[in-house]
C-alpha cells in the first residue's frame, strides 16, 4: 500500500472523526409509537411523587389501543394508561401547579365528580377548584399557566366559581379572583417573560388599554417600567418618553400611570418622585 494512499484514508478518517464530534448526537421522530384514536390537544410532564409521566388531554376515547381512556392518558415511557375516570370532554390546556397536574377545557366532569371546565390530578383522584370556572357549556378554559405563585386560567368566560372575572382569572390555591378588570374577548394562550406575564387571543382592549391580539400583565410597583420588582433611577429613562409622548399604546403607560388616572401627568412624578425615594 503507497504512502500517498494511506495519507489520504488517515485524512478520510481523520476528518469522519471531526465531523462525528461536530455534529454529535443526532436525532429523529421515533416510529411505531401507539397512538391516539383522535386529535391530542394539550400536554404536560407531571410527577404525582411515584415518578415522572407525560400527559396527554384531547379528544381521544382510547390510547396505545387501550380503550376506555377518556380525553386524557399517561404515558410511562412504554405505554398509554387511564388517568383515574378520565374526563367529559377535551382539555385544551394542561400544566402544573403545587402538588398536582391542573386540567382546563370542555369538560364538566370525571365520574360522578364536577369539574366546570377546570380541575386537579393528585395522582389518585380528580377534585374541583372551588366550583369551577365559567357559567354555561359554551364555555371554556384555553390556556394556563402559573404566575407571581397563582395558577393563573384564559379563556372563553367572565366567572370564576361565581366571581366576575372576564376571559382571564387567578386561582391563589383556595379561591378565585379577577386579574384586575380582565380582557374584553377570549384569551387563547397564556406565559410567562421575566417578570411579566403575557396574553394572546382575540383581545383587543385589556384594562381599556388599546392592543392588537395580545397583552402584558405589568408589575402594579409604581415607577417600575422595568418591571424588575424596584424603581430605580433606569427607570427615569422609560418615564420621560411617556411623559412627553403620552403614547397609549405604549407598554410603559399603564405603570407610567400611577394614579390610574388615563395619563401620566404632573400627579404621576410626584408619586414617581416618593417612589424613588422610598417613600
């Protein structure tokens, strides 16, 4: 064998060698996983304290071809089983809060237990959040999340287990409250982004405030346009375009608005001013 030929196959292997350690690991959609006998239309990861599953909410009556699996199912890693009695109808939204996996949809039941349109999985058994959200089977629960320690649900209502709250509500772990005056429509997606937390639907007015589709829950500190939890002097740099602009649909003028009076204004730099201050 020539020396010019064993050049060349160490450079082929050298160079196989480099593009293996380049590229790494790769990865693909594994086939042949049991399915669903219809649309899955939210998931979760969930540990009840016995180990962690996945969860999948939708339309489905059956699961890996296991029947009697209503609307929801946990995957193990090898198969698809019942979550207790399953539910009435779809969930379109699954996350988890405390100690326990929180379900929001269509559904008003699972067995002989209510749950309007939202409830909680322990592990063992499904219960209600007080007495549910929403007042008629036209509505719904389209998105959850967790905020500033509550579980916070959006979607198609304006009451929360009988408390006005229009398309967006908190849960505190007893009770239900309105997140301030709410949206004027549906609120389809929900997250979190630092400190703010962030709405998506067919909103267009939350908190009276002008808005294409979407919203931010700000920090209620006054002066703090940061949303960082403290007024500072940072803060100055965001105040004075609002101030002198008094732009609506600025994403400053809500917390620039500190007497909640529409505008920021002269009464606004005094509490501006105390805030900085600490007073």
């Amino acid at each position: 064998m020539s020396r010019q030929y064993l050049c060349r196959l160490g450079l082929a292997i050298l160079t196989l060698g480099v593009v293996g350690s380049a590229f790494g690991q790769t990865y693909e959609w594994a086939a042949g996983e049991a399915g669903f006998g219809a649309p899955v239309h939210s998931l979760a990861v969930y540990d009840p304290g016995s180990g962690a599953a996945v969860y999948a909410g939708g339309e489905f009556a059956s699961a890996g071809g296991h029947y009697s699996i209503n609307h929801i199912a946990r995957w193990t890693g090898a198969d698809w089983y019942a979550v207790g009695g399953g539910l009435s109808n779809t969930p379109e939204a699954l996350t988890v809060y405390g100690s326990d996996l929180i379900a929001g949809g269509w559904f008003t039941i699972s067995g002989t237990t209510s749950l309007y349109h939202i409830g909680k999985w322990n592990g063992s058994s499904w219960s209600p959040l007080g007495s549910g959200i929403g007042a008629s089977l036209a509505d719904t629960v389209y998105a959850l999340t967790v905020y500033d320690g509550d579980l916070i649900a959006g979607g198609l209502f304006t009451t929360a287990s009988g408390v006005s709250a229009n398309y967006i509500a908190k849960w505190n772990g007893t009770s239900w409250a309105s997140l301030g005056p709410g949206m004027n429509d549906t609120a389809y997606a929900l997250t979190m982004y630092g400190s703010n937390l962030f709405a998506g639907g067919r909103l267009t007015t939350p908190r009276g405030r002008s808005s294409a589709c979407w919203a931010r829950w700000e920090s209620l500190l006054h002066g703090d346009l940061h949303g960082d939890g403290k007024v500072h002097v940072a803060d100055v740099d965001l105040l004075v375009p609002v101030l002198v602009y008094q732009d609506a649909d600025s994403c400053h003028l809500s917390t620039a608005d500190m007497d909640r009076s529409g505008t920021a204004a002269g009464a606004d730099i005094q509490l501006f001013i105390s805030a900085l201050l600490g007073g």
